[in-house]
C-alpha cells in the first residue's frame, strides 16, 4: 500500500507538475576565476532574469530588423 501524501508533499507535487507544464528554465555556469568580469557586472544588475531578458529581445530585434533589410535587397536582385 503506498504511503499516504502530507499536506506539503501533496503542494509540493502540485507545483512542480505546475512548474513542468508551464515553465522553462536555463542555467548558465560561469567560472569564478575565468570569468570573474561577468559574474561581477550580472550581480551588479536589479535583476538577473531581467537583464538577460531584455538583451534576449533587443537581439530579436535587430535580428528581425537585419532579415527585414537583407529581403529588400535580395529582392532588388
């Protein structure tokens, strides 16, 4: 028979099928000694998540901008 759930096993379970579901997540390792100006300048930022986010979505910007420019010029062709 198997062991009854606690409360908090219970929750817990529910979370991570929530989080499972509904999230992804990345994780990035740095050296301490070989990459010390990155960990430094990332701890210096409100928020990490956000930091990364908002160089995420400049650079799909620019990405969709340079593809909007190289289709008027390969179509001039």
């Amino acid at each position: 028979m198997p062991k009854k759930m606690t409360a908090y096993q219970k929750k817990l379970e529910y979370n991570n099928a929530y989080n499972r579901d509904n999230y992804r997540s990345f994780s990035i390792r740095y050296g301490r000694e070989s990459e010390k100006k990155i960990i430094n300048w990332l701890e210096k930022q409100d928020s990490i998540k956000g930091y990364v986010t908002e160089l995420i979505l400049a650079d799909m910007e620019k990405a969709k901008a340079s593809h909007k420019t190289s289709k008027k010029t390969s179509s001039k062709k």
